[in-house]
C-alpha cells in the first residue's frame, strides 16, 4: 500500500510537458520600426501592427499579420502590408524562440502613385511567456520584394508586440 501511495504521489506530483503554443490560438498588436532598401524612398519608418496566430502542432504555427508603416519624408512613403507565415517554434519554458517563412503583399503609396510588390519573407523572433494569457514577442522579418529587386530588393521590420493567448 505504501508503494501505491508513492507512486500516486509521484504522479501526481511531476509536472505534464508545457506546450506554449499547441492548439493555442492569439491575437496581437505590436509596433516597431521598418526600414526599407531602395534606390528611391526614404529609408526609415514607424510600423503599427496586428497578427493572429493559430497553432498546428507542437512545433509548427501559421500566422498572419497586417501592418501600416510611415516613411517619412518631404514626400512620405505609406507601406500597408498582409502576410502569412509559417513558424518552427522551439518550446522552452518562459522564453520561446521561432523562425519561419511565408508569403506577403506590400503596397507603397508616395507621390499620389500605389504600387503593389509580392514578397517572400524570412522570420525569426522571441516571445517571453509573461503569463498564460500574454506574451512579449520581438520579431524580425525581411522581406523580398520579388517585382522590385532591382531598384527596391528589401523591406526589413522589426517589431515588439503583445500577444494575448486565446483559449483553444
């Protein structure tokens, strides 16, 4: 009986895998600074944005993520941006690193003329679990703008955001 006991205890006691991310699935605002690789446009920027993320497995989220950015100039540069990503998340404890790839549209807006650019993006970010219901997330995206690589190859981002966890 002793045996069982312990056993039970034992069990009862040791703590399950934490999974930050399985089946779980967040929103997010976040802002931070872009900047841009052109021949043409000013560099810098100020970007606002919101994603959501849904996990898959494990290991593997899809996110999508929509962001204005502010380039400012004489003649400002405006950059809306939708993307969808898919993320490797390494799952440990308070701190998760992840990098991804995805896909995304940009469109510029400068001198009363809009311009759409398809992309392919590279990310690799960090979120620090604060609780079970919010994240401090640091990410890093670069992004390649595939009809403009030769007068503007990159748009880079680099963004602090809240996530909040959603029950899933």
């Amino acid at each position: 009986m002793a045996w069982l006991t312990g056993a039970l205890f034992f069990w009862l006691a040791t703590p399950g895998s934490v999974h930050a991310y399985e089946d779980q699935q967040t929103i997010g605002v976040g802002a931070g600074y872009a900047y841009t690789i052109s021949d043409t446009a000013p560099a810098s920027g100020a970007r606002l944005e919101l994603s959501a993320s849904a996990g898959l497995s494990l290991a593997w989220t899809a996110r999508a993520r929509l962001s204005y950015a502010l380039h400012p100039d004489a003649d400002p540069l405006h950059v809306g941006m939708a993307a969808v990503e898919l993320l490797y998340i390494v799952d440990v404890l308070e701190f998760v690193p992840y990098f991804g790839v995805g896909t995304s549209v940009l469109a510029s807006a400068r001198d009363d003329r809009l311009r759409a650019y398809p992309a392919l993006q590279a990310v690799l970010g960090v979120d620090y679990l604060m609780s079970r219901e919010l994240t401090l997330e640091v990410d890093l995206s670069a992004h390649a703008l595939l009809t403009a690589l030769d007068t503007d190859p990159l748009y880079l981002a680099a963004t602090v955001s809240l996530v909040w966890m959603l029950d899933g």
